[in-house]
C-alpha cells in the first residue's frame, strides 16, 4: 500500500487543519493566562486561510523532509498560520484586550472541531484496515 493511498489530500487536509487547531488551543491557552497582563493583546491563529487555498488550489500541501532518503511526510504547513491580534474585542483601561467569556467560546469551538477531526481520521483508518484485511 502506498503512502498516497494513506495519506492523500483529506488527510493532508485533517492533518493540517488539526495542527492549526493545536496552534490555536495554545494562543487561546496563552491569552488566558495573561488575562491579567497590562498591555497583553489577546491573539488567535489564522490558519484556515491557508487550508482553503492549498484545498481550492488543488495543491498537494508542502512536505516536510527532515532527511533526504525520506519521500513522505505532511507538512503542517506551519509557515502558512498565521498568529493576529483578535480582532474586535474592546481594549481595558491597562490595555489589555483579553475576554475571557471570548476565549472560552473559542477554546470550546476548537475543541469540538478537533475532536470532530480526529473522529474522522479515525473512521479512515479504520477503513483502510477493513480493506486491507479483507
């Protein structure tokens, strides 16, 4: 069984998007614990703009090589997420912009979505193990 078959552009795609979401759990968890922080801008990680285009681009995402004999491996195309300032959320007296009942959502949302993900990649393999035992 090849590598393509395994890993084809779904799973690229889930790959790739679960990583975002890890990113994103990890601002979230960042902008929590400086909710207190003077002058601390809440951030969120921007990563579904990168999925979109390597998905509508009909691109296969970059790989990642970490040695020159190997010829597989899913880039998280980590270089195409992007870390903003959360846009919209009203700014405290000391600057601080954090909203806690906004990340909650956010750290809801991201773990729904995560778990939805891995649901999935999940029921594929499983899928593939059916075929191969046949």
């Amino acid at each position: 069984m090849s590598s393509s078959f395994v890993i084809d552009r779904t799973m690229q795609a889930a790959m790739t998007a679960l990583d975002g979401l890890s990113q994103r759990q990890n601002a979230i968890s960042r902008n929590l614990a400086n909710v207190d922080t003077p002058g601390y801008q809440a951030q969120t990680v921007n990563f579904e703009d990168t999925l979109k285009q390597a998905v509508s681009a009909h691109n296969r995402l970059p790989m990642d090589v970490t040695d020159a004999s190997h010829s597989t491996g899913v880039s998280t195309a980590r270089a195409g997420f992007t870390l903003v300032n959360r846009p919209g959320v009203s700014q405290r007296a000391d600057g601080n912009n954090v909203d806690i009942d906004v990340e909650m959502i956010d750290m809801s949302e991201a773990g729904i979505s995560y778990q939805a993900l891995t649901q999935a990649v999940t029921r594929k393999f499983a899928l593939l193990k059916t075929i191969a035992s046949g």
